[in-house]
C-alpha cells in the first residue's frame, strides 16, 4: 500500500502539470495543487495503518532517508464508530459511513 499511495499521489501531479502544459508555454510559474491522500480501510483483518515505502526496501532502514515518503491519511471504516463518522465527519462522514455500510455486504 505505501508504493501504490504514493504512485497515485504521483500520477495526479504528473496530471496537474500535464494539465498545466496544454494551457501555458512554461512550468515557470507552475505551482502544484495540494493532493489529500487517504486510505480506507473495510477488511475484517486488523490493519492499524500503511506503514512506509522504506518498509519495503531491501535494507530499509539504511535507505529510509532516501525513499519516498508519505503519510497518507488513514481511516479504518470497521473500527470508526457511527457517531464519529456523522459527528466529525460531516457529509464526508456520511460518504464513509455508506461505503462501510456497502462493503459490510
């Protein structure tokens, strides 16, 4: 999960400045728009997070300041009750409340 939460982030940059270039004749004066990366989490199995790419690098701990990083936020469904979602989730709360209800199913 770390490499794939990175290589989405990536891919929605690499289309902001895609995105940039049909429109400018430079990236002179491109500024990236800020991407919320966000895991959630309906399996059954415990899961308290996405861990780090270094993980998964052979001698990752030698490596750590070298791979790339990310913190994505990360919501595990089953384990959020109902009333936090709807209470601090506001209409978003009430989305992920729903995708839980349906992947319940």
């Amino acid at each position: 999960m770390p490499f794939r939460a990175i290589d989405y982030t990536l891919s929605i940059y690499r289309g902001q400045l895609r995105d940039w270039g049909q429109t400018h004749p430079s990236d002179r004066d491109f500024v990236f728009q800020p991407v919320l990366p966000v895991v959630f989490y309906t399996g059954i199995r415990p899961w308290r997070g996405i861990g780090q790419l270094a993980d998964l690098v052979a001698g990752g701990p030698h490596f750590a300041a070298l791979a790339p990083s990310l913190q994505p936020l990360f919501v595990n469904l089953r384990e959020t009750p109902d009333a936090q979602l709807v209470s601090e989730g506001g209409s978003f709360g009430q989305v992920r409340r729903l995708a839980r209800w349906v992947s319940s199913k």
